[in-house]
C-alpha cells in the first residue's frame, strides 16, 4: 500500500473478474469532494485499468474522485461496461488528463459511449487513442468539440475503412488535431483517405498509413481529391505497394514508402 502512496505509475488488472460486487461496498452517492485532500496527495500520473467487468456506476464513481488527482495519462483496456453512465452533476469537475488510451474497451451505451465518456472528462485533452474498439460509429450530433486533441489514433481497428473514417471523424469536432494514426484500419487508397478527411474538414500534419493493404490507383469513377496543404508527413510503410500511389500531396517533408514491394524507386 505504501509503494501504491509513491508510485507514479501504477496498473491495476482485475483478472476477467466482475467488479460488480464492488458495488455493494461503496456509497455510490458520496461526495466525492471529502476524498479529495488525500487524492491530492497521491503522486500518480499514469494509470491503467484493465481485464475487468466493470459497471458504469463504478467507473463513473473512480472518474469522480480521480478529478482530484495528479493524474495525466489513463488506459482502459480489455475491459467491459456495463449500463449506461450517468450526466456529470453539476458540482462535480471533469478529470483533467492530457492522455486517454483506451484498447478493446466494450461499452454497453453504443454509439453515445464517447459522448458519455466525454462529459466526465475536462476539455484540454490533448491525445486520444481508440483501439480495437467494438464501434466507432459514434453519435455526431451528441459529441462536443476536443478543442486541445491534437493526436488521435485509431490504429487496429480492421474493419473500419474510409466508410467508417467518416463516421468517426465527426465534423468540427477536432479543429486541432496534427496527427492521426490509422495504422491497420482497413484503408484502401490513399485518395479514399484524403477524401474521408475532406469531408471529415480534418486536416492533419502528420498522417499514419503503414500496414494497410493499400492500392496504387483509386477507382477511376471515384473523384480526384485534393489533399490538405496543412499535410507535411506521410507514413506508407509496410503497406504491400508495388507502385507509388498517384495523386500524393506535392509537398511533403517526410514521405515514408519503407518495406513494400516497389519495382522502382520513387522519383524525388
């Protein structure tokens, strides 16, 4: 317990169990406020959370007390919510973290679980990641703007496609996001991708491609898109080209095509 006190980092795993019973041993209606000296006075900065049936009532209640903490970066991973959670009560302060990770995280509100999420969170989030989600088709109109986001990953989520890209990269909902990794995504070409994020309006710096089965061509039917001008670094890598793809932006200062199959060097 009392290395627990001093640790910066520390990772808690529930072993698949389900923390229901948990329930039965907390005031889920405690202000959490009279917690809030003691929390203060923990040195944590990174916390993860993972293998665990865990009821929204629970982790709603944690995500109240943690608002007091020194806590930056949190990692949810295999993990199951159950039930809905609740609005954030008036007095009650969101959880001011500059990182969120979350991996193979189930959440039993569907396509609202973000915008529910979101509202136990401070705005000045600043990096995202999604993984191995269950669902990324998310409810726009219920999701406020992540002003601060500036990196966002969506890496490993096979099946998400340039169809699925557009619905999870609500309109106007990143106006500062630079880096957006869609690392083994589904993606096809990258004038599909540039397309999703025109209409998306996201226009990042940095972009991830590597390990999608990209083609060279885009459907000759399909459109020619414009890439952003605001993009300077592309990652193509481990993407099994045999061809530099067409329509790449004509200005970029990092252009990665490492380990595909090119049967000729790019021209510079």
């Amino acid at each position: 317990a009392f290395q627990c006190v001093a640790a910066v980092e520390v990772e808690i795993r529930g072993g698949g169990r389900s923390l229901e019973p948990l329930l039965k041993r907390v005031d889920a209606n405690a202000d959490p406020r009279q917690y809030a000296d003691t929390v203060k006075a923990l040195r944590v900065r990174r916390l993860t959370v993972g293998a665990a049936k865990v009821p929204a009532q629970l982790l709603v209640g944690a995500l109240s007390v943690l608002a007091y903490s020194r806590l930056k970066e949190l990692t949810l991973e295999d993990l199951e919510i159950t039930d809905t959670m609740p609005p954030l009560p008036l007095e009650a302060k969101g959880l001011a973290l500059s990182s969120l990770h979350l991996r193979n995280v189930s959440w039993a509100a569907g396509r609202s679980w973000l915008a529910e999420l979101q509202q136990w969170l401070h705005p000045g989030l600043k990096a995202l990641s999604i993984v191995q989600a269950h669902s990324l088709a998310f409810s726009c109109e219920q999701i406020r703007a992540f002003p601060d986001l500036t990196s966002l990953d969506l890496s490993d989520n096979a099946g998400l496609g340039e169809r699925g890209l557009i619905a999870a990269l609500c309109p106007h909902k990143f106006p500062a996001l630079q880096n957006l990794a869609l690392r083994n995504t589904g993606m096809e070409t990258p004038t599909d991708v540039c397309a999703a994020l025109a209409a998306s309006g996201v226009q990042p710096h940095s972009l991830d491609l590597s390990h999608n089965s990209l083609r060279a061509t885009a459907n000759p039917s399909a459109p020619r898109c414009v890439w952003s001008s605001a993009l300077n670094s592309l990652n193509l890598s481990f993407a099994g080209l045999e061809q530099v793809p067409r329509g790449l932006p004509a200005k970029l200062s990092v252009l990665d095509l490492s380990c595909n199959r090119l049967n000729r060097a790019p021209k510079r």
